[in-house]
C-alpha cells in the first residue's frame, strides 16, 4: 500500500518543463542529445571575465572561442583567484589559456525556484524532488569553476599567451544508454542472510534510472537484507591514442549521507565488468572490482553533501582509462564491502548518495575530468646542403 500510494503520487506531479533544449531532446538517443546540446551551448561563443563560486571553488573565469564538437563542446578558457592572481594549466602550471573540452554538457542547473521538476521514487521508496532550470551558460561555468579548482596551478610561473592542450570532462548518459552508469544490489528482505551471502550472492535488483547512487548497506539484526554497488561506464575515446594520460579525477556530488551506526563508511573507486556498457542488469552486481583505482579511500567524515566530492585516480586507475573503448568503473564501499571486513553490531546501517547521470544534464552529475598532453611531434626534417 506504501508504494502504492507514493506511485500514485508521483503520477500525479507534473513533470514540468519550460526548458526549449530539454523539450528538443525527447526521443532522441544519447549522442543526439550531446550534440543537440553541444549546438546550443556554442551559440554563446564566449563569457567575459566573471567570478563564479560552485561546490567550494571560487574562481574569476573567462571563455572564448567556444565551438560544437562531436559530442560536445570546445573552448579556450583562463581562470583567477578572487584577489586576482591568475591560474595556471598544464603539467607544470605553465599554461595561461587552457583548452577545454566537455562531452555531453550539461543545460540544467539547481533552482528552487525552477520550472523544471524532476521526481522518482527511489530505493528505500521515499519520494524524490527536485528543482531545475535550464541555464546552459550557467551550467557550463559551474562545470569549469570545479574543473578549474581540480587541475588549476595556484602560484605558478605561467608563460604569457601559452596555450594548452588539453583538459577533458567527461559526463555518462542519463538512462539505458551507453555510457551507462546505475546501481545493480542485492535485497533479500523476506529472508535476510549471512555476510558471505549478501557480498557473494547473485544482485536481485538494478537501477538505471535512479537520480541517485547508492552505497548501502541494511542488516537486521545478526543478518543482511541489503547490500548496494554502483557502475559508470565513461567514453574517454576522444581523447586520441597518442596522447599522454597526465591525471584523472572522479566527481561525486553528495546528495545525502547516513551513519547512525557510527559504522564509518569509506567510499573508492574500483573497475567493472558489466556485461553490458550500454545497459546495467542485476547480475551485473558480482562485476565489480575489489582494486582501488586511486590508493586513498574517501572517509566517511571527509565524504561532503551538497558538494562535489573528487577522487583522484593513482596510476593505476590512470592505466584503466581507456582511449580505445569505454572504460567502466565502479564507486563502492571500501573497509566492508571491498575489504570483504563484516560490518560489526546488530541492525546497523550505511548509507552514502551521490547524483548519477539521470538527471539528464545537470551541472552535477558524476563525471570524470581527464588532463592529457600530445604526444611529441616524431618529424625529423631532411636537410639538405648545397
């Protein structure tokens, strides 16, 4: 009857939209979508220098020669603190004016006051709102001002008129499309279980549409009904073969968090193998990793809501980015779930959320900002003397 009553209230919630990019993306599929919006956003051309503060970065910013790529957007862009000193790129700081790339931009940004409202009832059967404008310069601007406070050089010496190449951003795609991201879990509430059961068992369930991730874990006294694991599949095959794999950064933005237990949670980043990179299934659940991709899980305590939250792969995870295929990740638990360590007490809880892809382009969802460099020019003139 519970759930009843909540489907029945969200059929009833108007699913508003006032956006003319968002109302020109229905039926379309993913790539589409991208360039659809990738259009759009290149008919702003450029952003004079103006100061943006998002998810704790505040930085001065400027855009230029902003142009539609496939898939996404280019443009040059230069940032400052807010005394005025300027930021350098590149992987020494040298850089004045970086070039960015963002594939599937996203147009939506968070507005209490928002036209847009997106709602879904989500694992634990509560009932999800939120408020959204379409705002595609702004969205853009938040997405460099965090991008900025990940690869931006505080201090450096930077070389005048030197430009960069390149710093990428990629976003997964909202949705059963590739790249996929979502929640693949195992729920056995009728019969609750051991932990070796409940970490080694089948996945029963999958979320593909779900706003949120999930790192959950449920026990019933001595036994476990509910243990989740999370998937995001990433199209870094932009990036050419050729070129230099310098840094790697996964954002999260935290949505909620829940520790009455005083279990400590710790969250990483670890590979999958989901048998599919353009849809997620249940059994999908056993084909994530247990190798942390960047040597230093995220505590419970650092773990931000209302912010992002950004882990920086190692070289090893640096190593699993691929520029051939999609490179498929996964964000779990780290000191139970991959540890394979029985959380200790009875009845106890976790829970961690973070925005997935399915808000269909907001200026928060999980993504994975990428800096490479080119490769060295390997031409050696002939010169001949007369």
């Amino acid at each position: 009857m519970k759930k009843l009553i909540i489907l029945i209230l969200l059929s009833a919630i108007p699913n508003l939209c006032f956006g003319e990019i968002i109302t020109s993306l229905e039926g379309k599929d993913y790539k589409q979508k991208a360039n659809i919006k990738s259009v759009e956003i290149a008919k702003i051309k450029s952003v004079p220098r103006q100061r943006v503060n998002f998810s704790g970065a505040d930085f001065e910013i400027e855009i230029s020669q902003m142009k539609a790529i496939d898939g996404g957007v280019e443009f040059l862009g230069r940032a400052w603190t807010p005394a005025g000193k300027q930021i350098g790129f590149g992987k020494d700081g040298s850089v004045e004016i970086e070039r960015f790339r963002i594939y599937n931009p996203p147009v939506l940004v968070d507005d209490p006051n928002g036209l847009i409202i997106r709602g879904n009832v989500d694992i634990n059967n509560k009932l999800v709102l939120r408020s959204l404008r379409e705002d595609p310069i702004e969205a853009v601007k938040q997405s460099l001002t965090h991008t900025v406070k990940l690869v931006g050089w505080h201090g450096s010496e930077i070389i005048k008129g030197r430009v960069g190449n390149t710093t990428s951003t990629f976003y997964p795609a909202a949705g059963a499309n590739e790249p996929v991201d979502g929640t693949p879990y195992r729920d056995v509430t009728a019969v609750p279980e051991t932990w070796a059961a409940m970490r080694d068992g089948a996945g029963t369930h999958v979320l593909v549409l779900d706003v949120t991730f999930y790192i959950q874990m449920i026990k019933s006294a001595l036994l476990y009904i509910q243990l989740t694991r999370n998937i995001v599949c990433i199209d870094a095959t932009p990036i050419a073969d050729t070129d230099t794999i310098d840094s790697v950064i996964a954002s999260v933005w935290g949505f909620s968090k829940v520790d009455a237990s005083s279990l400590l949670p710790t969250s990483d980043w670890y590979t999958s193998t989901p048998a599919s990179t353009a849809n997620l299934v249940a059994a999908d659940y056993t084909q994530t990793g247990t190798v942390s991709q960047t040597g230093s899980p995220m505590t419970y305590a650092a773990f931000t809501v209302d912010a992002y939250n950004d882990y920086t792969f190692n070289a090893t995870g640096r190593g699993n980015l691929s520029k051939t295929a999609i490179s498929k990740f996964a964000w779990n638990n780290q000191n139970y779930d991959a540890a394979n360590v029985e959380p200790p007490g009875s009845g106890v809880t976790y829970t961690l959320r973070g925005y997935s892809a399915d808000q269909a382009g907001t200026a928060n969802d999980v993504k994975f900002v990428v800096t490479h460099t080119a490769a060295a020019s390997s031409f050696i003139p002939k010169i001949t003397w007369w």
